[in-house]
C-alpha cells in the first residue's frame, strides 16, 4: 500500500467552529437584547442562495469552457456528500459572519470611538500633506456604492468555493483558517485596540467638517443615514454595526488575492484591479481612512503567512510537493495527498 500525506480537514475546521462560537458567545454575554440578534440571522438565507446561484454559474461557465455536451448531467453526478461537505462550510462562513455583526455593534457601545483624528492625520502624513479621498472623487460614479459592497460579497462567496473544492494541501488549510482568524480575532481586536467610525462619520461624531465635502453618492448616503440610526439608538439591525480601522473590506479583499494567486493563479490581473477598485473606493466612498486598508492588507498577508507555517510544520511531507500553482498541483504516485 502506498504512502500518503494524509491533510486532515479537523486541523482548520475545529479551530474555525471555535471561533464562530466564541464570537457569537461573546456577543451574546453583553448583548443588551436577544431581539438584535434576529435581524443578522435573517442575513443567513440570503448568503446561502447567494453561493448556490454563484457556484452553479461557475460550474455552467467551467464545463462550458471545456466543452461539456450534457452540463445537467454532470451537475447529477456530482458527489452528494461532496456537496453537502461545500455546502456546510459556506455555511458555516455565514455564521461565522453574522456572531461577527452581532459583535461589531456591541463595540461600537462598549468602546468609545476615539482614534479618527489621529487616523485622519495619519493619512495626511502618508499622502504628504493631502486627504487621501480627495484623489479618488472621481471613482465616486452612479452606483459605486453597490459596486463597493455587491462586487466585494460576490468575489468572497466565489473564492471561499473555489478554496473549499481545491485539493488538500496546506496553503488550502491556511487560506481557509485564516478566513476565520479575520474575521473572528483581527477584526474585533483591532477595532477594541483603535475605535474609529470613520470619514463619512467624522462630522457627526462631532471631529469637524473636514470631511464635509465628501460626495458618495445617494446609496452609499443611504446606508451611512441608517448604520448611525442604529448607533444613535444603541439598537441591532441587519448588517450594523460602524468600524473604520481595520477595513475587512479590504482585509478580506486581500485574502481574496491570496486565494487567487494559490488556486487560480490566470486570473490573478483582473482580481488584482478588482481588489484594487475595492481599496480606492473604501476611499472615496468615505467609509475607511486609507490606513485602515493598509492595516487590513497587512493583517491578511499575516495572517495567512502564520497560519501556513503552522500547516507546512504539521505536514512537511506534503510542503515538498511539486511547484506548480500551489495546493492544486498533482501528487506523486508515492505521495498522494488525502483529503480526512
């Protein structure tokens, strides 16, 4: 019988389940009333639906490109415990997501916004004597708001699909780890350690009118109006919830990258000038100073970075696999990596 590198999938499951449940527990001891916790559930279905229409897109748009005669008849085919495994760990994103809302709001009363003067000095430093969202007005078109958040919602659902259906190896374990490790630790604790709300809230926060001339757009103006209503009222609602630093806009866009540079490496030019529309429009749209973008890239390269060498140091057999694209390359006869 030949010998495997054996990847266990419990090895980054057990700890993101953990993180989804300390969050959402964590929430749920400060948490002033059970009724906030609905409005984020109700996120769930949408979020679900939303990864099913994306994945059999993908999938009609892959088997057209390899030239698939019969494409429901391969979709019938298709492994069900397989799909039900995808299926559960998209699910589990979601939850992980929402004990995230029900978190970020209970900051926002928990820990006073203070730190977006200096931040705002900071990106004037950087930008020498210059506000950063000032260059970028002219990304502010009809409806750049919904691209900022609708573009951003469907480049993370398709690439946790794409991460979840790659073959094991340790890049695949660290990429999806570290997911969770975002969104459960360095989102919350850096906001803990550097409350900010924000430009498109620092006249209302009552820093001044440095930021009053700010045009966003009515969508974008729509929802700021509703996220400080729920803050104002110290109240719950779908999606609440004010943080500026560290943006996990761009903090998980940066994942996004890394997850196309490991696993779909030929389209890594246009993730890169998408990734980058992201980050210029977290700008001008007012929602993040620019170093709010610049902390959560680094916190996802980090992040990533650690949670990789702890992966390679638990199976160095399968980190001396053959180059390629990692995590997709094709073991050896005698190595063959196994998905338990």
């Amino acid at each position: 019988m030949r010998s495997g590198v054996v990847i266990k999938e419990r090895d980054w499951i057990v700890p993101a389940i953990l993180l989804t449940v300390v969050t959402g527990v964590s929430a749920l001891s400060f948490i002033p009333d059970a009724s906030g916790l609905i409005p984020a559930l109700n996120i769930l279905p949408a979020w679900m639906a939303a990864a099913a229409i994306i994945g059999s897109i993908t999938a009609f748009l892959s088997m057209a490109a390899r030239g698939v005669s019969s494409p429901i008849a391969e979709l019938r085919s298709v492994d069900r415990q397989r799909a039900v495994y995808v299926a559960s760990i998209i699910l589990l994103a979601g939850l992980n997501m929402i004990a995230f809302m029900w978190m970020k709001p209970l900051l926002n009363y928990l820990v006073p916004f203070s730190a977006d003067p200096l931040l705002a000095d900071v990106d004037n430093a950087i930008f020498l004597g210059h506000d950063p969202w000032k260059f970028f007005t002219w990304l502010n078109f009809p409806w750049s708001g919904l691209v900022y958040h609708q573009c951003w919602f469907v480049m993370m659902i398709l690439m946790l699909l794409v991460v979840t259906v790659a073959p094991p190896s340790p890049q695949r374990s660290a990429m999806m780890l570290s997911y969770f490790v975002l969104w459960s630790i360095v989102g919350p604790v850096i906001h803990t350690l550097m409350p900010a709300a924000g430009p498109i809230f620092y006249s209302r926060m009552g820093y001044g009118d440095r930021f009053d001339a700010l045009a966003p757009g009515p969508e974008t103006q729509w929802v700021a109006d509703y996220l400080w209503s729920i803050y104002s009222t110290q109240s719950f609602g779908a999606g609440a919830g004010i943080s500026a630093m560290p943006s996990m806009h761009v903090a998980t866009t940066v994942w996004i990258m890394l997850a196309v540079w490991m696993f779909a490496r030929q389209f890594i030019l246009p993730a890169l000038a998408a990734g980058s529309v992201i980050f210029f429009l977290s700008i001008s749209l007012g929602w993040h100073y620019a170093v709010d973008g610049i902390a959560g890239a680094v916190a996802a390269i980090v992040c990533f970075l650690v949670t990789l060498a702890y992966f390679r140091s638990r199976y160095p057999d399968a980190a001396r696999l053959p180059e390629g694209i990692p995590g997709t390359a094709e073991p050896p006869a005698d190595k063959p990596a196994v998905l338990a």
